[in-house]
C-alpha cells in the first residue's frame, strides 16, 4: 500500500490480514498478519506483527512483532510511505519504502498458521487499549490517503549452477537505519532488482560522503546528520523508474566510559566470573593487520549448537541499569565471525540471585541486539572485523533494580556451531553539552 497517514492521539491506521477461512479455529489460531500498524502519538513509527497461537489445541496468544523509526522530526503524515510485504513459503517479511526492515521464518514461531488464505484490511480506528483514547490535542477529521494497494505476483527463476531458488521483484534496498557518529563503510545495496537496472542520483544525508562499491552498491561514510540514503534505479525494457530510500537516525557521540571485556586488561579468563555454554579461550588475534582490531590476545569461542548458548560475565560496573535501557549509555564490541551477515547478536542483563536457567524471564532486567553487519565486499560472511553497537530490545522483569550479570548470547534461538572472535565488550557514555543535551 501507498499511503500517508494521519496523526493525533487516539488514532489508529492499519493495514492488514486476516484468514479468509479460519482452518485451525478462531483467533488466534488461525493467525493474522499486520503489515502497517501506527498509533497517531507515535508520529515516525510503524509497527509489523504476526499473532498465531502457542499450540492449535489451546489458543494462547503469542505474536511476534518489529517496528521501524524514521528519524526524529520526520513524520509518516507528511509524505506518503511505501508499506509491503513479501510472503514466501515458510516466510514473511516486513517492508518500509521498498527496504527489507524484518523477516519471520516459519521456524521462529510456535505454530505457522500462515500459509492459508488471507484477505486484506485497510481501516482507521479512533480509541483502543494500544493508542489510548482522543484527548484534547487530538484534531478531526483525520484522514489516511491512500494512493493504491497492488499485488505483485513474484518471478522465481533456478539457476541451473546452484539449482538455488531466487526471487525477482522491484528490488530490496538494503542497509542500516541506524548509524552511529561518524560511523566509516556502512553498505546499502539494492538486491534482487530488474536484471538491466541502471543506477542514478545516489544521495545520502547532508555532510555524510559515499563511493560506488558495485553498480547496486555504495559504503557511506556518515557524519553527524540524519537522513535519507536514495537511489534511483531505470529498466529500459520494463520501463520502470522506480527510487529507494531508507531513512537513516544517525546517532548522538558516544565516549568511551569502560569495558566489560578487553584482553589487553586480562579480565577474560573463564571461570573468573565467566560462565560459557561453549568452547572459550584467549588466542592470537587472527587478523592482528586489520585497523579496526589490530591487539593481541581476543577472545575465540565457538559455539555449542544449542539454542540459547551463552556467555556470562560477573559484574559490578553497572551502578544504574537504567541508563542503558534510555540510551543514556550503549554497549558496544568488536566481532570477527564465520556467522552470517545479519546473525544476531544480544546482551541480557541479569540479577544472579533471581535467574535460573528454568524460570526466563524472571530475573532477567533487559535486553540489547546488534547483529553481524553487511560485508563490504557484499559476501554472505564478513572478511575482518567490525565494531558494532547494541540497541535496547525489552525490559523482561519488572521487579529487578540492580544487575550483577552481562549474558552475551551469539545467535540465540537457533542450535547453530560458529566460531567467532571478539573483544573490547565497552560501555559508551553519551556525550553531552553543558546544557545536559546531547551534543
């Protein structure tokens, strides 16, 4: 759907599905798919969900969802969006402006209600639990303009080399939405375009520098300003023009506060207050030429292929855990891994004395996700090591105050065996002005 939405609080525009025959029973178990959800207060949001049931027999609501920001000031109201979805067998994915933002396999969820038939909702409600009620800033009448809504039927081709299924629409404009100060070689590429695409009028925000890496590619060299990454692609045979973008929050700077993790200061040998699921050990840096990680010893671990393999380190440097959850501080580590791009990476912050490996998530403050960055070179894996920032997920248990216990967990949820190199676990602290703002 192309549309612009309204704003104001109370008010509530969606577009999504529901199943045209419930085959496994009433809500949820028959599931239902949100493409676009918005509550009016929340003006550069927008949310993507699927709900289902833990199990067809007793119809608990489960659901899974992701939201994606444009950045501070930009409003969905004042342009109109490009809100999609592309469903594959086993799959679906969440679109903002033609860019891939989350992805839900068959295998993350509990039951998969979702390959039946579905049928479209496009409405506009005022009032409810989510949004809350009209107040007295909220204005009508509201309007939602829609400009279309179409349905694509995808083009899959085999290649005979792979014998590897590939899907061919528009095109997937991929990359960061979040980047941090001064952040060097961040990739956007366009994937799975029109074969004879030309590519023009590359564009990213004011003060931000680019090379062309590829002919679908560019490494963007950011500043300190948010804004749009564009690309406008042209199919002389299909002539279709079609532009890109992804709107990218570029962070405040951060200075270094301490480290978790960092060889160089020998607080990493397991067992001195370090738990580890896998195989952990201090080694030689294996890339010690690559300037973003040249020291010497790191940390090797690779995986036990189970799904929440983990690492926990003690800790007592965390006085106010709170700072964390509202940005006020950021995790950050460097990585070198044989993952692959887009791997997740997450932190779990805990009290010790309330968490035990059976009663998740009670004792389990909050948690942080990075994942494994886009390659330079656009490989499936990355080729040296990067430094990458975690960004608060969720606050898991109420009741918890103090944390005593960093959980890192390197791909949590999937029983996978990688070997993965890292060290300088840092803690960042905002920088601010004088004014207490950040600078």
């Amino acid at each position: 759907v192309e549309c612009s939405l309204p704003i104001g609080q109370g008010i509530w525009p969606a577009f999504w599905m529901m199943p045209t025959k419930s085959i496994y029973g009433q809500w949820p178990r028959s599931g239902e798919i949100d493409i676009m959800e918005n509550i009016g207060k929340e003006h550069s949001t927008v949310h993507g969900t699927l709900h289902y049931s833990d199990d067809p027999s007793q119809g608990n609501q489960r659901y899974t969802t992701s939201y994606v920001n444009l950045w501070e000031n930009e409003k969905f109201s004042s342009h109109y969006h490009n809100f999609a979805l592309l469903k594959q067998p086993d799959s679906i994915a969440f679109y903002l402006d033609g860019s891939e933002y989350s992805k839900v396999t068959k295998n993350d969820v509990s039951h998969w209600p979702f390959e039946e038939e579905f049928h479209f909702i496009l409405n506009l409600a005022v009032g409810g639990l989510w949004p809350g009620y009209p107040d007295e800033t909220t204005q009508f009448p509201q309007v939602m303009e829609v400009d279309y809504i179409r349905v694509h039927t995808t083009a899959t081709s085999t290649s005979t080399a792979t014998n590897e299924s590939s899907t061919t629409m528009f095109g997937n404009f991929r990359g960061a939405r979040r980047a941090e100060y001064q952040e060097k070689n961040v990739i956007y590429v366009l994937q799975n375009g029109i074969e004879d695409y030309t590519y023009s009028n590359w564009s990213v925000p004011e003060g931000s520098s680019f090379v062309q890496t590829s002919n679908n590619s560019i490494a963007v060299d950011f500043a300190s300003s948010s804004g749009y990454v564009k690309v406008t692609a042209f199919s002389p045979t299909c002539n279709v023009t079609r532009t890109f973008s992804i709107a990218v929050s570029v962070n405040p700077p951060f200075a270094y506060d301490f480290s978790f993790v960092n060889t160089t200061f020998g607080q990493v040998d397991e067992g001195e207050g370090i738990q580890a699921s896998g195989t952990y050990e201090i080694v030689d840096n294996p890339l010690p030429e690559d300037f973003i990680h040249p020291s010497s010893p790191v940390v090797k671990y690779v995986t036990n292929p189970m799904p929440y393999d983990n690492i926990a380190y003690s800790t007592d440097a965390i006085s106010d855990v709170n700072e964390y959850v509202h940005a006020k501080r950021r995790f950050f580590i460097d990585i070198y891994t044989d993952a692959p791009v887009g791997t997740e990476l997450l932190i779990q912050l805990e009290d010790q004395s309330a968490a035990t490996p059976a009663n998740f998530p009670t004792g389990r403050h909050s948690r942080y996700r990075s994942r494994v960055p886009e390659s330079y070179d656009g490989e499936d894996t990355i080729k040296g090591w990067k430094r990458v920032a975690f960004h608060f997920v969720d606050q898991l248990d109420p009741n918890i105050e103090q944390v005593d216990s960093i959980v890192l967990m390197l791909d949590p949820g999937y029983a996978t065996m990688y070997t993965w190199y890292f060290d300088h676990l840092d803690s960042y602290l905002v920088v601010e002005d004088d004014k207490g703002e950040s600078s």
